[in-house]
C-alpha cells in the first residue's frame, strides 16, 4: 500500500506540430487519449511508459520530462478512481498498432482534438502545455 491509486502513465510524442492520438472504446465511447496504461508492479513510471507506448504503437520512446501530474482523479468514463501522469516523450519510427491492440493512432493537429470533446480534460491541458498554448 502506500503508491497512488490505479498509477497510470501516458506519453505526448509530438511532430511537426502535431501530436500521436490513440483512438480508443473506453466504458462504451470512442474517446481519444494519449498511448499508455498501467504501471505494474516492481515498475518505475518511466519504465511503464516506454513498456505500454511501445505495446500500443510499437514505437521505443524516451521519456522527456513530466509535464502535468494532477493526482488522483475520478473518471466520469470508467467510473473509477485513477492517478495519471503525463510525460513528453522523444521516438522515430512509424506507429503501428500491433495484433490484440483495439485502438487506431493516428498523428493530429492538437487543436482538433482539443476541439473534439473526446479527450477528458487532463489531456486538454497536457496539450496545452506541450504545445505552449496553456492560458
């Protein structure tokens, strides 16, 4: 005991002024949000990072900085409590999503997916920052 609740990590691989989108049904809707998932056990957050963005696009990143840590939340998706960290994250290569994976990526104009409404808001506000936009 003692760790946050349900730790969660997600990397923000930016290009060209765009930035890496996952496409995926969480509790029943297409939401979008960055590549990522859960920090196992005996993981450091970094190590679940490049772990779970590589499971999902197949993609080796390096992770960056931390750039937004909003603590533990609640997710009005899963209903559920949840601790997300987001981090900048550097990587070459072409997504792809592998066997088993239930998402699309797709790289995107940030203020598109801003302006979706399907991203929640700890994503809105990650972008902002990573993209300089934050008021």
């Amino acid at each position: 005991m003692g760790g946050p609740e349900n730790l969660r990590v997600y990397g923000v691989l930016a290009r060209q002024g765009r930035v890496l989108i996952a496409e995926e049904r969480v509790a029943g809707r297409r939401v979008l949000k960055f590549p990522g998932g859960a920090v196992e056990e005996g993981e450091t957050p970094e190590e679940a990072l490049v772990r779970e963005f590589a499971e999902e696009s197949g993609i080796l990143v390096r992770p960056l900085k931390l750039v937004h840590a909003p603590g533990t939340l609640f997710s009005p998706w899963t209903e559920a409590n949840y601790t997300p960290l987001y981090y900048a994250v550097a990587g070459e290569g072409e997504p792809r999503v592998p066997p088993g994976e239930a998402l699309t990526l797709a790289f995107m104009d940030p203020r598109e997916a801003i302006g979706s409404e399907r991203l929640a808001g700890p994503e809105v506000l990650t972008l902002k920052r990573v993209f300089g936009t934050e008021e």
